[in-house]
C-alpha cells in the first residue's frame, strides 16, 4: 500500500522553534511519522483517499530540554493519533 501524505503547514501554537532547528524538526516528523504509518497503516475511514483541510492533533507534552528530534517525533505521533490505524 502506498500512502501520499502532504502537510502543507503545521502551526505549533506556543512553541518558540529556533530558524535553525527548523529542518531537523520538520525531519524527525516525517521519519517517525513514516514509521508509525509502516507499523500500523492507516485509519480505515481515510483508506479510501480525500483531503482533510484541517486537523487537529493531540496535545504533546514537553520536558524543558526537548530536543528538535524529540519535538519531531511527539508531533508525528500527535499527528497519527489522528490518522493512523487505532486498532
């Protein structure tokens, strides 16, 4: 199966990022992101395609020290919370 995944832009309300981190942010979403879809697929009711113009995401939980990868993969799987297969 292949999945087509584009997230034109994603707001992290709260969150100061440095321009610097930016790239490794937005590299560890995708790569856990990746990940999890391979593991567990998709929610069956967006297996049969379409566009969600707006999606929420759970909450993350930040420790004072997060790192830009560890930042990445909580949002990717704040993210999957809402797309991926709950099963």
């Amino acid at each position: 199966m292949n999945i087509e995944l584009h997230i034109e832009r994603l707001i992290l309300d709260g969150l100061a990022i440095e321009p610097r981190q930016h790239a490794h942010v937005q590299a560890a979403v995708e790569a856990e992101l990746t990940r999890l879809l391979a593991v567990d697929g998709l929610s069956s009711r967006l297996l049969s395609g379409g566009t969600m113009p707006h999606l929420p995401a759970t909450s993350i939980q930040l420790s004072g020290q997060a790192n830009p990868i560890d930042l990445g993969q909580q949002i990717a799987g704040a993210v999957h919370g809402r797309i991926g297969n709950p099963e």
